[in-house]
C-alpha cells in the first residue's frame, strides 16, 4: 500500500511528541537543552509526518534546521534577549501573567494547575525551581494526558478511561491555555528574530494549538484581560491584522 493506516493509539501519540517537543522549546537554554530539542524537534517530525499532519512535519523541520544553525551560546543569547533574566514584561512564560496581577488571582490560576496535576498523580519535581503556570510545564502536562490517551487505546483500557483522558485534555485546553496562548504566541512572534529557533518555536505552537483548539471545539480567545504592557503594541499593526492572530480560530 502506498498509504500506511493509522492505527488510534498512533494519532494522541503524535499529538505527544509534539507536546513533548513544546515543553523542552521554552526552556532556560542550559547546557544541554539545544541537543536535546534537536533530538527533539526530528522525532517529532517523523512522528507528525506518519500521521499525515505535513503542517506540523514542516514546523518540527524547521525548528529543527534552525536549531542545528546556532551554538548552544548563540541560542542562551536569543533567550536572553526575548524572554530576559526573570519575568518577562514583554513576553511572560506564565499563566498568571496574562491574569489581571491581583495577588489572589494569581493564587488561583496556580491552584487550578495544582488541582490538575494532583488528580492525574503528577506531583512538581523537587528540582523544579519555576513556577506550575510556567509554559513548558503546562505543555509537559498536556505530554502526559496525550501519552495516557495513547496508553489506554493501545492496550484497549475501554472507552470510559480514553474519554477521561480526552475530557481532562480538553478541560486543560479551556481553563489553562486557551485564555492566554495566543497572546504568548503573538508576543514572541514579534520579538523573535526571523531564523531565530524560538520563530520557529512559536511557529511550531501556533500550527499545534490551532489543530488542538479546532479538534476539542475551544475557542483560544482570552477570557481575562492582559494587562501587561508591550512597548510595541501601539506602533504594531492592527490585531485583525496580524497574521498571527488569523491563524487561529
């Protein structure tokens, strides 16, 4: 057969990989991280290239060829220059940022991701020195779910254990990604260079949300406010505009 069939388990197996790949992308660039998104980045492009996804195959590849272009120390520098030493005024890698910057609020949004990861037994690595609404910690949770969903088809757990997988992803999708998701991806997508492994990055997440907000039926509209200030927002384009607002739903 010219076409290989795609088998269930195959499809929230991609869908992993590229979750997995997500997770390591926005990482601080410490010693050994480049090697391992590169490495990264090629599975993730086989694996969303047998599943027939040619969008996200180029995406992966292109993270990928623009990964194997810079130094380690190149890479820490782009980092740097985008999301900074802390917290990013500009381009926050976390939830909670993109709340309004009430104290409790704040206290909620990472109560919710507590609530999430306590119920599928996922407990914060001690080593862990960042905070839970951080982007890739929230990717690595929809890693996990994604492989679960694998696990239960492939071993043929029932329905009742797939939906619960499935249900718990797209309440993720709701409650934790779709409010801020978006505005991340456009932020980044103005301060990255073109060529840059975080434009190709960014270009990876904004292709993935789209077909995970689509597949689940939500919409990635923030529901709270962002209040935090861009210094480029006034002098950037109208966001109907922006290309990389039409992109997604």
């Amino acid at each position: 057969m010219a076409i290989a069939t795609i088998v269930s388990w195959q499809l929230p197996l991609a869908r992993s990989a590229v979750y997995e790949a997500l997770s390591v992308a926005f990482l601080y660039p410490a010693a050994g991280v480049r090697e391992l998104l590169l490495q990264e980045a090629a599975g993730t492009a086989e694996a969303v290239f047998e599943a027939n996804w040619p969008e996200l195959a180029r995406a992966s590849e292109a993270l990928a060829a623009a990964l194997a272009s810079v130094s380690d120390d190149a890479l820490l520098e782009q980092y740097i220059d985008i999301f900074g030493h802390g917290v990013s005024k500009d381009c926050p890698q976390y939830e909670g940022e993109y709340d309004e910057t009430h104290i409790f609020l704040k206290s909620q949004t990472l109560a919710g991701l507590s609530a999430f990861y306590t119920a599928f037994g996922v407990a914060p690595n001690p080593e862990l020195r960042d905070r839970l609404d951080h982007i890739s910690v929230e990717m690595e949770f929809m890693h996990l779910l994604t492989t679960k969903e694998a696990y239960a088809l492939y071993h043929g757990h029932g329905e009742d254990k797939v939906s619960l997988c499935q249900q718990a992803q797209q309440g993720f999708l709701t409650e934790h990604l779709a409010p801020w998701i978006k505005s991340f991806i456009k932020r980044v997508g103005r301060k990255a260079g073109q060529g840059s492994p975080y434009a190709a990055a960014i270009s990876l997440l904004e292709a993935h949300m789209k077909a995970e907000f689509g597949a689940f039926g939500v919409s990635p509209a923030p529901s709270r406010q962002v209040i935090i200030p861009l210094e480029e927002e006034e002098a950037a384009v109208d966001c109907d505009e922006c290309p990389l607002d039409a992109s997604l739903p």
